[in-house]
C-alpha cells in the first residue's frame, strides 16, 4: 500500500514574469500567500508553470529557489518531464538534489512512443532516482495516453507512487487493476468530485491559482463525509473552471490573477494574451464567483 504525497489541493503554480526573466520576488509572495491560504502541496514548473518555455539553467534555478522558499512547509512537487528520457533523467536527478519531495513527468509528447516505450521511459526515470514519482497522463495535450494496463505494470515499481490523471474514463479501470499501489489526483478542475468518489486523494490545481481556500475545502469537506458540501463546491466552480480553460492554459488564468492585482505578468511566447472575448468571458464569471 503506497501513502498518499498529499491529501487535498496543489496548486499548479504559475511561474511569474517580466520582460526580462523570472520575476522572483513575486514568486516568493506567491508561495507564501498560496500556504497560508491552506494549499496541501505546491508543483512548480509543470504546465502552468510554463516550464516547456524555460532552459534548463532557468527552469533549475525556479525550482531551487522555490525549495529554498518553501522548507518543507507543504509537500513540494517539481515538474521534470521530457519527451527526451535522458533530458527527464537529469532533470528529476537535479529535483531530488535539491529537495523536492517527488517529481512530476508527463507522458513523452510528439515523438508518441508505445505502451511499452512509456513502461521502459518512466521505469528508466524512476530507477534513476529514490523519490517518489507522480505519473502525468493528459492526453488532451500530448495525445498518448497511458492505459490503465501500463499504469498497472508502473504500480508495481516502488518509487511510482501516483498519477495526475486527466482521463475521467479510465479512473475506474484504473483504480480495479492498481488499488491502493498507485494514488490518483485529478488533473482537471471540473472532475475533482468524481474523482475522489472513486477513490482519489486530491487534485492538482489551475483554479488554486486564485481559489487556493476553496480548492482544499473541497476536497477537506469530501474526506470528511460532508459530501453536501463538496457538491455544492464542485458546481459552484464550474462556470470558473470554463473561464479559467476558455483559452491555452495558462493564458485565462495568468490573466485573472492580474485582474486580482497579482502582477504575475503575461505568458511567454508561442503563448500570447487572453482575446477580448476571453477576457469578458473570464471577467463575468470571476464576478459572479466574487473575485473581482
């Protein structure tokens, strides 16, 4: 049996810029008021957190100072993932330096390997290091998914311990074939509830971004029996949760913790600002959730 990283929200947390680089007294604040707003773990540089648009030398450097930063306060995940198994090696081998408590690695985009080449890839990364390891399946990005027969031959490796799950369908299956040797999370803000009912331990989060209180409640009143409440919370974040991914994650929500008075700045390119429709769509639902 594998013990949950964390029980409740992590935040996805976006890195913030300026013109010229990381804007890391920003990001210190970030960390600091996502805490004491209740968030369970941090992820820094995963998808939100534009890592895809960092070098190395950069992306370790965000990692490093937010290990610095946090101390252990809250569980700290690090996003190490590459299409490239040698590039995810070193890269999960330099969070593990530093600290992390586990390393996130999403499934090889573009080159699209096997089932059994994501068996051999993510085996590979884990052997090479002793902390636990999150699986990340979001086929709507990388267009592979990995079955819950792979995730199942992953299971049995010890330092796999989870997956961010993305694919609502399988969750199911998943849970049958892996029981209690691979934690789920959810990795989509609309399917938290249903995910927990089937046996998962939290989320990872966009909407913790700007809702970190909310987003631990949710899962805290589900873990506690109060299932009323985590209902009502889950269909009060829906129309959020379209606003938040009415545009390329993580353009709406960079631009709803600006509308917030955040100052995170804007996304790197290829990603570009939130459209005008986005921007009212994102605005009439922050409004009505009273954010803004």
């Amino acid at each position: 049996m594998k013990k949950p990283l964390f029980i409740g929200s992590c935040v996805a947390l976006v890195t913030p810029f300026t013109e010229n680089g990381v804007n890391y007294e920003k990001l210190e604040e970030l960390i600091e008021w996502q805490i004491k707003e209740g968030t369970d773990a941090i992820l820094i540089c995963g998808t939100t957190g534009e890592a895809s648009t960092m070098p190395d030398e950069e992306h370790m450097e965000v990692l490093r100072f937010a290990a610095d930063r946090i101390k252990n306060r809250v569980h700290i995940m690090m996003g190490a993932g590459s299409n490239d198994t040698r590039h995810a090696i070193k890269l999960s081998q330099y969070c593990e330096s530093i600290g992390a408590g586990s390393i996130l690695t999403v499934t090889p985009y573009y080159n699209k390997t096997t089932q059994e080449g994501l068996y051999q890839h993510f085996k590979a990364i884990a052997e090479s290091i002793d902390i636990p390891v999150v699986l990340y399946n979001v086929p709507s990005r990388t267009n592979l998914n990995i079955n819950p027969a792979t995730l199942k031959r992953l299971s049995e490796i010890n330092n796999i311990v989870a997956v961010k799950e993305c694919n609502l369908m399988q969750v199911a299956e998943t849970a049958w074939l892996c029981g209690d040797e691979l934690i789920q999370y959810s990795g989509e803000d609309g399917n938290v509830l249903p995910l927990l009912a089937l046996g998962g331990k939290g989320v990872i989060s966009v909407a913790a971004n700007i809702i970190p209180a909310d987003m631990h409640k949710l899962v805290k009143a589900f873990m506690d029996g109060d299932l009323e409440t985590s209902r009502r919370m889950q269909i009060r974040l829906e129309p959020l949760v379209k606003a938040l991914f009415c545009e390329t994650n993580p353009i709406p929500v960079k631009a709803a913790m600006n509308l917030m008075g955040m100052d995170v700045g804007r996304c790197r390119m290829p990603l570009v600002d939130i459209s005008q429709q986005g921007m009212e769509i994102l605005k009439k639902a922050m409004i009505e959730y009273g954010l803004i």
